[in-house]
C-alpha cells in the first residue's frame, strides 16, 4: 500500500492502528497482518504518532463548488448596472447570459455593494439653470458673515393630505383585501407653507 492509500484509511481503521501501536505489544508485521494493511501504512502512521502529527490530511485550497462568477463577469455585471441605474434584474441576467454567465443576480448585486431603492426625486435643470446658480454661487462666495446675517432666505411648498405615493405590498392573490390597498380620494386637502430664514429671524406663515 503506498503513501497515498493512507489518505483512503477510514478514521475507524486509523484508530485500531493507533490504539495497537500505542499498546506497544505487537510488532509492525503482526499489526499489518491482525488489520489486514500494509506494514509500511504501519510505519508512517507510527511515525505519525510519535512526531504528534495528525492523521487527516490539511486541504491545500478551499473546498466545494468554484464561483460562476470570475473577476471578469463580475467587471461586466457591474458595467451593466452602470450604464444603465434603472434596469431590472430580468434585464441584467438576460444581458450576462449573453456572455455565458448564468448566476442569481441579486446576491451578486448584494456582494458588490449595489443597493436597491427608489429614486430621490430632485427638480429638473436645463444647462442654463446650471451655469445661472454656479455663476450665482462663485459671486457671492467672497462676501463676509455680516451681510448674510442681513440676507433672508424664503421658500414655500405645499403638503396634500393622502397623497398617493408608490408603495410596496405583499399579498397572496389578494387584490382588493382591506389591507392590500391604499385609500386614495379625488380631490385631496392641501396646504401651503411658507417660511423665511435669516442669522437674525425666523418665520413660519401658513
């Protein structure tokens, strides 16, 4: 039996030749022949006990199924979210299955960090509007604390009761249950809040 077929010994084996070369009552060759292995099996796991080595054999490298995702599908999953913020993930998975990567999208979106939620809502600027508030900003960058104690800054916006925004909900086919539905009305409360901000006062007007 070579050195290799040790690796094949089951751990049961391993101990009846350890506890008999431990009792120190029966020789190599007698051992091999009450266990039926080869004497040399016997010499190694002796020499084995008496350096106070293990008997299983260390893995070299990791065990167990190898990634679907290499570094150069992960640079192309990650190229796709890039160019384009909003696809989904059906779309994400039909685009790596072109280059033949066929793997659970959204755990690999997780491990690279990538967050799933709605878009923060922010007002549209046209290039003009841009360069108008830049311009505005680098021109009163200079000016000292004391004039913009005397400046006020005012805005207003206006909050509708039961507004309807985009929700999620989970349901099991039912549609129109109480719970699985948002009451909406046709022509909904609103108010209009005005306010005014300055080093010097503060203002709230409804």
């Amino acid at each position: 039996m070579s050195k290799k077929d040790d690796l094949f010994f089951s751990p049961c084996k391993k101990a009846e030749v350890k506890a008999l070369v431990n009792a120190k009552l029966f020789s190599n060759r007698e051992i091999s022949r009450r266990l039926k292995v080869s004497e040399a099996s016997v010499r190694r796991i002796k020499k084995k006990i008496e350096s106070g080595e293990e008997f299983s054999p260390k893995r070299k490298k990791k065990c167990g199924r190898k990634p679907i995702f290499t570094p150069r599908s992960e640079r192309s999953l990650k190229k796709i979210c890039l160019e384009n913020r909003f696809a989904t993930t059906k779309v994400i998975k039909s685009q790596l299955q072109d280059i033949n990567v066929n793997a659970s999208v959204r755990i690999k979106l997780k491990d690279l960090n990538f967050k799933t939620c709605r878009p923060a809502r922010k007002f549209k600027l046209t290039p003009a509007m841009k360069a108008k508030r830049l311009n505005w900003a680098k021109q009163w960058r200079v000016k000292d604390v004391d004039l913009w104690k005397s400046v006020c800054f005012s805005d207003e916006s206006t909050f509708e009761i039961l507004q309807n925004k985009a929700q999620l909900v989970r349901r099991l086919g039912e549609k129109f249950h109480s719970d699985c539905v948002v009451q909406t009305v046709k022509h909904s409360a609103k108010i209009m809040i005005w306010s005014v901000i300055s080093g010097l006062v503060l203002d709230v007007c409804t």
